[in-house]
C-alpha cells in the first residue's frame, strides 16, 4: 500500500481525507445527507451502511495508521468491541479474555455472553502460556488488552499470535491505551485491532467514537453484523474526529514524552512507593515493551506511601484533574479502586495487584515543569496537614 510508505504524520494529516473538488477548500467537506440518489453511485449509501463519503475516507486513515486492509468507525468504542465480538462468535463458541481487561468489556463478557450461549475465560496472567492454559476444543477467539488498565502490564504479542495460530484461534487486541502511534499490533501477527477513539484518537475529551480494523474478508464479516447492530457514527463526529486525528502524533509525542519524565521523577520520590510505567528500565517487561512498542504511551501509575491519603491528594492538585476517562489533552489522574475497578470484590483487586494507594495517571501536553509542580506542591499539602492535625 502507498501510504503505508508514508510517514505516520503525514498519513495523519493527509490520507483519508474528502476532496474539496468544488471549492478547493483545505478540510474535508462535511457530507451529512442521510440519502443518497440511488441511479448516480454504484453503491447503496447510507450512514448504518459505514459508507457515507466522511465515513468511508475516515476509513482509510484509520486503517494506514494501523497497517490494516480495511477499518470502519463506529459510535462507540463498546459500539466496536461488541460488534467485533459478536461477529467472530457464536453459540457453542468459548473465548479467552486477558485477564486484566476495560470495564465495559469485562461488564459485556459476563453479562451478555452466556445468554448467547458463548462461554469464556480470564487468564491467570498475561504471558502467552496463560493464554494457552486456557485454550479449549471450541475457543474461537483470544482477546488481549496491552499495555493493560491500570497496571501497564505488556502482553507478548508474538507469542499470543504464535500460540493463536497454532491452535486456529482468532486474535483480537484493544490497542486504545497505546494508540496507533505507538503500536501496531497487525505487525506482530495479531489478526483484528479495536479501539476505543474517544481516547487517544479523538483527544479533546469531547468525542465518543470506536474502530475495528482488519483484512478486508474479515471486516466484510464486520460489516454484515454492524449493519444489523447499527453502531455507526454520525458524520459530524466523523469529520471532527478526522479534524483530530490530523494532530494525534504530535499529541501522543508529548504525552509520551512527559510520562516518561514524569515516571523517572515519581521513581526518585520519596512520597511515591512504587511506579508502573513500561518506559521504566524496572519494569519487569521494559525490553518487550521496547520491541513492541515504538514509544511507550502517556499512561502510566503509581502508589503514594502509606501516609498520602489518596482522596486528599486528589483535592489538592490544581492543574491536573480526577477524572473518569483519560488520554485527554489535558492532565488526568482517577483512583481504580474508586472508579474502574470499584465494582470488582477487594480479593480480587489484591489478587490483581490494585491497591487502595493506585493512581492513575493520563498525562496531558502540559509543560512537565507544570505538571511536576503540580504534584509537589499537593504532597506537601497533604503532609502539612498530617504534622498540623
Ligand atoms: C474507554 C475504553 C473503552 C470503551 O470505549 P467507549 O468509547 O467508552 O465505549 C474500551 N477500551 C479501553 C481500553 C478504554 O479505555
């Protein structure tokens, strides 16, 4: 493919736009007719039928970014993942999901699948033996989440995809808390992408949208069983999220960038216990993360010592702000136990490694002087109040 020659930037920028052929304009017109005169195109098109002009240039970015044959958009990206799911499994199928999984997904797979008659199973880890533990006569897929939420464990994606391929089982990735900048799972073997754009794609913190991208015989499978689920998305969101993505390797630049300086500054702090950030040589899978991984992201963890209390450490943080969500422009930082992961029982968080101290931390394109500042000062203040009290 041609654009894959190009640079990522440029494929940001360029690939995939609308022809302005009236006007010469910069931008992609906006297309939002919802019908089209069926005697002047050669296809039938209609937004649930993912083919509006918006949609279908959308499209090829989004699928030169991740070096697929084909992507479709959809309204969400639980719209994307369920569709995805739904489309490779039927009744009698089994599925593996990695063990530390997105919510929403955990939520769908343990609520949704059984009445379909589907089955599933978490790993007990996220090597590529835990994945093929689990591997029965009727598994159809395995499903990885890399790095993963909250805790940036690395799953191999070549040996997933070689453990897969072996027993012809269908892989999946959610590839959101990377992006497409800094990882192309298809290049490892892995068979369909998923994510969630109202990340690091949209990155405003105002669009919801999600992406499947694939060959082009597994995304026609896609597009049969989106058209009856109708999670398409409207056109305007197309065209900003089109508008967005044209800056998306200059964002997850900086984003990555001041991780990785925040995560060597919170390493030498003595306020903060531990830090999960794959850029970290300590990281147990900082090697893989380096072969997989053209940067290493703007997620990153960490737990405060024993005497910060979290709560209080969030009041008093200025810049940076406790959210829900993450990969905004803007500096976020949510508590798992609170929030992601407050529906799970306290064995099992233990069991997974999430303690009451986590912090979550999505960095912003902020100044990093800014954003370290920002986290000095409201540890001094929580301290302050501790001698005070
Ligand atoms: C947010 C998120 C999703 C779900 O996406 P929505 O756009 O909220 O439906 C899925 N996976 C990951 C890793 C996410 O962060």
């Amino acid at each position: 493919m041609a654009s894959e020659q190009k640079g990522t930037n440029t494929i940001c920028t360029h690939t995939g736009s609308v022809e302005d052929k009236l006007y010469k304009g910069a931008t992609s017109p906006l297309y939002m007719s919802t019908s089209y005169a069926f005697e002047e195109v050669d296809v039938k098109r209609y937004p649930r039928y993912f083919n509006t002009p918006n949609q279908e240039a959308l499209g090829k970015k989004l699928a030169a970014l991740e070096h697929t044959e084909k992507a479709m958009i959809f309204g969400s990206g639980m719209a994307a993942i369920s569709t995805a799911l739904m489309t490779f499994l039927q009744a009698g199928d089994h599925i593996i999901f990695q063990q530390t999984l997105y919510g929403g997904t955990y939520n769908f797979a343990v609520t949704q699948l059984e009445r379909f008659g589907i089955s599933y199973s978490f790993t007990d880890g996220w090597r590529a033996s835990d994945f093929e533990k689990e591997i029965r006569s009727n598994t159809k897929v395995i499903y990885v989440e890399t790095p993963s939420n909250p805790l940036l464990t690395i799953t191999d994606l070549n040996g997933v995809a070689e453990v897969a391929k072996r027993h012809g089982i269908m892989t999946m990735i959610d590839n959101t808390f990377a992006s497409p900048i800094n990882q192309n799972p298809v290049d490892f073997g892995i068979d369909l992408v998923i994510h969630s754009a109202t990340k690091y794609m949209g990155g405003h913190s105002d669009i919801c949208a999600g992406v499947i991208a694939s060959t082009e015989e597994n995304m026609e499978k896609v597009f049969q069983t989106a058209i009856c689920f109708g999670g398409s998305l409207s056109d305007y969101t197309v065209w900003l999220l089109e508008r967005s993505l044209k800056t998306m390797g200059l964002r997850v630049k900086a984003q990555n960038s001041n991780a990785q300086r925040i995560a060597t500054y919170l390493e030498q702090s003595p306020d903060i216990e531990k830090v999960y950030y794959p850029g970290l040589m300590k990281h147990p899978d900082h090697e893989l993360a380096k072969a997989q991984m053209k940067d290493f992201g703007g997620m990153l963890s960490f737990e405060l010592n024993q005497e910060i209390d979290v709560t209080l450490f969030f009041k008093h943080l200025k810049l940076i702000k406790p959210s829900m969500s993450l990969a905004g422009v803007e500096s976020t930082v949510s508590s798992p136990v609170k929030t992601s992961h407050a529906l799970m029982s306290p064995e099992d968080r233990t069991k997974q490694g999430i303690k009451d101290s986590l912090v979550r931390f999505s960095l912003g394109i902020e100044d990093f002087e800014d954003l370290k500042g920002d986290i000095e000062q409201a540890i001094a203040k929580v301290k302050s109040m501790r001698v005070h009290a």
